[in-house]
C-alpha cells in the first residue's frame, strides 16, 4: 500500500457553524462601524489592541486553555474555526497572535503553574502580547546555530545576545528566548539549548526597529545586553529548548493562516470581477485559486483534528504550509493580471491599493514559519531520502 | 434519484482495502505488463466472487450496499496496480445507472456511457441506432449502461449487451480500451426513463472514479521513485542525497497528497449527500481539477528523477504515467472543472470566504 502523507479527511460538525455565524455577525458590526479595513497578512500587520481586547471579552482567545487558567476549554476545532474566520476577513490580530497561537501552548506543554497562571488570563483577555526570540543574524533556517548566550548566575540567568525579526517586540509585553545555556555534545548543536520567558521591560534589552520594504515597523532587533532572567522564568527544563521549540512546529505551519493571508485580496477580485463577463479562461483561473483553497483547508483541518489526537504532524503541516504560502502567491498573480490593474500603494482603498499592499509583503510568505526550501527538506525526510 | 448508501466505514472498510490490496497485489505484476492491457477475466472473476465489483449498488438490487467510500477504497487499490479491469465503469456507472432507473445490473464486467442515439420504441423494447465513442473497456464489457441522451425528450436508460454492437477498437494513451460502439437498428428489450439528474450525476461520478484513480496512481508513483532514489546511486551516493531531487520530489508529494485528501473530501461529501447538492457537485468538479492538475506534475517528476530507465517499454513506471496522462483529460480536465468551481466562486463575488465553508 502507498504511504500516506497526510492524515485522513474530517468533517467539521455542523455545530459549529453556529460559533461561526457568532464570528462572522461580530466582524460584520465592526466592518459596518468603520473600526477598520479587511488587510492581508493583518496577522502580521494588523495590531489592534482593543479588537484583541473584544475577542478576548467575547471567549475567543485562549479557546483551548483549560478554564482554571482563565481560558475557554474549548476544542482545537471550535478555535479553528474562530481562526479561520478572522484571517480570512482581514481583521487586525496580530497584537494577541503570537500570544494565543505561539506562548499560550507552549506555556501549557512546558511552563510551570505559577508562570501559566501569570500570562494565560491575561493571553486569554487580549491583554498581553508576545513576541518570538528565535532567529538571530546567524541563525535563520539554521536555528541551532543561535549564539545568544545564558550564562549561570545567582538565582538565574544572565542572556547576552541579539535577536532578529521580532514581530512586535516593540509593543509585546515579553518574548521567548532561545539561548545557548550549555555547549553542544560534540557535533550536536541541539543539546545545551533552553528557551527562557524575558519581560520586554528588563534592563539590559534594547529594541531597535528593522523596516520592512514598504518602511513599515513590524519588525525589531532585540539586543540582550546581560538581561537576567530568575529561575523560575526558565521555560521547561535547560537544555530541552530545541525539543521544545521543534515540537511546536506542526502547530505553528499547519494552521489556516498559512493559506489565508491573501484571500481578502482574492475576495476583492471576485467582487470586482463579479460585475464584468469573464472569459472561459479567467474563470478557470479563478476555479483553480477556489479548488487550491479548498483542498488546503481539508488538509488543514484534518491536520488540526490530529494534532489533537496527539499525533505527530510534522510532514503534514509542512507540507500544508508550503502549498498554501505558495497559493498566497498565487492570489497575487492571478488578481494581477485578471483584474488588470496597476498595484497602487498610495490609492485610498479598493483593489489596486489591496493588492499593493499584498505584493509588498509576499517575499515573507515563504519565508516566515521555516522558509520553503526548508519545509520540502522536512518531506523529504519524511519520505525517506534524507 | 440516488438516495445515499450509508455503508462500511471504520475498521470494516480497511479491511476490505486491505483485501482487495491483496488480491491486486497477488495478482498483478507491473513488470510484467505488455503494451497493452488486456482484459483479465480471471482477476475480474475473483473480484466479483469477493463482492468487491458492485459495492456502490444497494443489495436490493444485487450489489453489496458498501457504499461510495468502500468503491472508492477498492477502485484506488485497482488503480494502484493498474489493473485491467472495468472496475470503475462497473461500480460507479454501470451499477448506479442501472439501478436507479431500476433496471436489472447482470453479472460480468460492465461499462456505461451515455451519448446521442435514435431510440424509437418498439412492442418490446427498443429499436436503437446510433454511435457510441470512447467508450471503456466497450469490447471486453458483457453489457453497456447507456444514457442515451434525447436533444428533445426524455433520456433513456438501455442495456445493451456486448453482443449487440460492432466494436471499433480504440485506446487512450496507456493502451487502455476506449472502443467506438456501433448500433444498427438494434432491439433492446431493458429499457428505462432515465432518472431525473442521471446526465449530470453520470458525470460527476466519471470524474471522481477518475480522482480516486489519479490519487491512487499519483502516489504510487511518488512511492515508486522514492524507491529508485535511494537505490540508484551515481556519484558515490544514492541520488536521493541531491537536493535538486529531493525538493522536486518533495512539491510531487505534496501535490499528490493535495489532490488525495481533495478526492477524499469529495468522496465523503457525495457519500454523504448524493451527487445532487451543490456542495457536492463543486467537491467533485475541484478534487477532479486537483487530480488532473497532480498527474501532470506528478507523471514529469517521477519521469525525470526515474532517468532515461524509467523511460523504457521495459520499466513499469509508464503504466503509472500512461494512465497519469490519459486518466486527467478524461471525464474533463482541469480546465472544464475548474471553471465549474471559478463560476462558484464569481457567483459569490466579495462573499466568497462565506460560500467556500459551505462547499464542505
């Protein structure tokens, strides 16, 4: 029999549908009193403090933190859901992302009680924002090879290094930290890693922005200058940082927002196009952005169903992550030259300004989350021939 | 009008894959296959005594009852081997349009196909005439279903026994039969109005026997060059070492995997609904489109990391792609589907996202 790549197909249950009616009447009312515009890649892009704020009123962030942490105890579907909704909509999450998608599991599978009980309400409320010290400038696709050192001291730590690419940090309340606290054993650089929970406030942390091309801020450089770190802000055990952090990889690529960051430009299209007569062969264009739409979210969501179950997914969730950010792409090209229009970054709004905005973020699709290259090595090891 | 079977689902269904893994498997030896595939009435035979041939045809009317799922499950472990039989055209087709219009389903390989002939009615029958193009497996099948299609009027069903028509042969591009059927003024005594929505449905199920079918084949293609990558070694190393061939055969996974869980999904929904909804119709028409695009892919991949071998009459491999490459143009390529699932979506215009949820 042939390997099986992914895991099998599911059904959402149709009770659902009514928590996704909820969402979409909440966006509808927010879109309807102007609060703000539908974006892609507004998961990056889109910080908005009170929207986190009203979806944690609401019980729709920290959905799958047990309720003794001040979460919902709801199913990795019901979130999936709420999640897919809001992505696909273009709404401004990013300010709680990381925070509900990245450090609340993470806290879950490895913090302590006093630090789950410190950050998971308040993740869950939409109060406090994360940010991710992972990448540094020698050390992209190579994780391993991160140099931010944590040296022992009295009661804790002390880190000394710079991070890169840290989404938010100049307005997330703390981040993880990967740092080197032991030497590699020999030619493995994954033992003697350890992830560590640094208040952005700290003394010794220094944030600079790194524009994107478009001049926006999203991006920081984050210089640790001997930040301490007690030790009960230690994340897990030390020296299990690399398992830690790898383990949370199928979460992290599997998701809808590795597929969805373009579909309000694509929404745009169809209501732009909706008008005119199409020829057969735009149409079938179009048919094939909606088909590879829809097939990912399958794939999504019995990945999502899985990982549920416990199971490991990481070849699934890479493979997911690298069809859909190429889609994201996709949608680009395909509204480019349908709607033939010239990509207008200074128009108001509409179509052109949208799909501006959309060009101008496309090189991180792919290379945020384990770029490309790297998520076909993931398969590829999965099949055997490395 | 098909009211959904229920069927096998669970541990039942994985055992009946599991036996018609067997049998196939048994049975078939790719390496030994000739130019072109020639009926084996031997294997149909043990399908047929294993129940494995009319799984899609409630027992009333001399099928199993498994369901969409388990024909799905058994023609995908056909497709897999590439075996040659009419199993889809029996199962999905055949079985389905005979019944429904309530006609008798005899024993034996079938084929179905529907097309324009003149059916004029006679004391007891039909006397029909006509051609019927393409038609799988026509010289080998013990009856044809025949949709024949009225330009005013009714359809009608007919069972045209193999021996009442003249065959003229024909293949696809893996030397599989499509034959050219001949009628000329033939009494068909089985006749039946054609259910309502029999046109479209006759469709649909022709393009998702093929989605299971491409699936089926695409992945055992990516398993077989797999195979050969970590064997061949040139350069003092297995080629599967290279990184050019390892990320080419990473995206041909993908893709594989893409259209499978695609076909998969259509074949949940259609199980559960029919062939009638909407949302069934446009999962059939976007697992199809997924499938024929993966075969190209998938077919160029396994070629190319294969080398000049995988190129010969000698090797397997081009019972895979010959069947990858005519089994996506056929029952509509991706263009034709895709352009079902792109109206969809215009239909919806800025609605878009919150019509899609509802095509699952």
């Amino acid at each position: 029999m042939t390997t099986r790549l992914v895991p099998p197909p599911v059904a959402l249950d149709p009770a659902l549908e009514a928590l996704r009616g909820e969402v979409r009447a909440f966006i509808a009312a927010e879109l309807r009193a102007s609060r703000w515009r539908p974006a892609c890649d507004a998961w990056l892009a889109g910080w908005d403090e009170r929207f986190s704020r009203e979806l944690g009123k609401r019980g729709w962030l920290g959905m799958t933190i047990p309720a003794e942490y001040g979460g919902h105890g709801r199913t990795t579907l019901e979130r999936y859901v709420v999640i897919e909704e809001l992505v696909a909509a273009g709404a401004p999450v990013a300010a709680h992302w990381v925070a509900d998608r990245q450090a609340a599991p993470a806290l879950l599978r490895h913090g302590t009680h006093a630090q789950r009980q410190r950050y998971l309400p308040r993740i869950a409320a939409g109060e406090c924002y994360f940010a991710i010290g992972m990448s540094e400038p020698g050390a992209g696709s190579d994780l391993a090879a991160v140099r931010t050192r944590a040296d022992r001291t009295d009661g804790g730590w002390l880190l000394t290094g710079t991070k890169v690419w840290t989404s938010g940090a100049h307005h997330a309340h703390a981040f993880f930290v990967l740092a080197r606290s032991a030497p590699p054993d020999g030619r493995d650089r994954h033992v003697g890693l350890s992830q560590f929970i640094v208040d952005l406030g700290s003394p010794g942390i220094h944030i600079r922005p790194i524009a994107l091309l478009t001049g926006e801020h999203h991006f920081n450089e984050v210089v640790l200058d001997g930040v301490f770190v007690s030790d009960d802000m230690v994340l897990g055990e030390p020296g299990s940082g690399w398992a830690q952090v790898t383990g949370e990889l199928a979460f992290e690529r599997s998701g809808p927002e590795r597929f969805l960051t373009t579909v309000p430009l694509l929404a745009a299209l169809l209501g732009e196009l909706g008008r005119r007569a199409a020829s057969a062969e735009h149409v079938a264009r179009i048919g094939a952005l909606a088909g590879r739409l829809w097939t990912l979210r399958q794939l999504s969501m019995s990945i999502a169903a899985s990982l549920a179950s416990g199971q490991a997914q990481d070849v699934p969730a890479a493979l997911v992550k690298d069809l859909g950010t190429r889609f994201e792409g996709d949608v680009i090209e395909v509204t480019r030259l349908l709607a033939g229009v010239e990509p207008d970054p200074g128009a108001p709004s509409g179509l052109s300004r949208m799909l501006a905005d959309a060009l101008l973020h496309s090189p991180g699709f792919t290379l945020r989350g384990g770029t490309s290259e790297i998520l076909r090595g993931v398969v590829a090891r999965g099949l055997g021939l490395r | 009008m098909t009211s959904p079977a229920i069927g096998i689902g669970g541990e039942e269904l994985a055992a009946l894959a599991r036996l018609a893994e067997q049998i196939f498997a048994d049975r078939i030896d790719p390496k030994a296959a000739g130019l072109e595939p020639r009926y084996d009435a031997d294997l149909w035979a043990v399908l047929e005594e294993a129940g494995l041939t009319l799984l899609g045809v409630p027992e009333a009317a001399g099928g199993t009852g498994g369901g969409l799922a388990a024909s799905a499950a058994v023609l995908a472990s056909a497709a897999a081997h590439g075996a040659p039989v009419p199993l889809a055209e029996t199962d999905f087709l055949a079985g389905w349009l005979l019944s429904d219009a309530g006609l008798p389903v005899p024993p034996g390989p079938l084929t179905a196909t529907a097309g324009e002939l003149t059916v004029v009615p006679a004391a007891d029958g039909a006397r029909v005439s006509g051609r019927l193009e393409r038609v799988p497996w026509g010289r080998d099948a013990v009856a044809v279903a025949v949709l024949a299609v009225a330009g005013d009027g009714p359809d009608t069903v007919l069972v045209v026994p193999g021996g009442a028509v003249a065959v003229e042969p024909g293949a696809n591009v893996a030397r599989e039969p499509r034959d050219t059927l001949l009628l000329d003024d033939v009494l068909i005594t089985q006749t039946a109005p054609a259910p309502a929505g029999a046109r479209t449905e006759l469709e649909l199920r022709g393009a998702l026997a093929r989605c299971v079918q491409i699936a089926a084949a695409a992945a055992t293609a990516v398993d077989w060059t797999v195979r050969y990558t970590r064997e061949r070694e040139q350069f003092g190393r297995p080629i599967a070492r290279f990184q050019a061939v390892q990320q080419q055969l990473a995206e041909a996974a993908a893709e594989s995997a893409a259209a499978g869980a695609a076909a998969d999904a259509a074949v949940r929904i259609a199980g559960a609904d029919g062939f009638a909804t909407v949302r069934a119709g446009l999962a059939v028409a976007i697992a199809k489109a997924q499938a024929s695009a993966a075969a190209g892919l998938v077919a160029r991949t396994a070629h190319q990391l294969h080398g000049t071998i995988g190129f010969t009459f000698e090797h397997p491999l081009r019972t895979l792609t010959t069947r990858l490459w005519s089994w996506r143009s056929e029952c509509g390529d991706e263009a034709r589907w895709n352009r079902v699932a792109g109206q969809a979506a215009l239909d919806a215009g800025d609605q878009f996202w919150h019509s899609l949820t509802g095509w699952s």
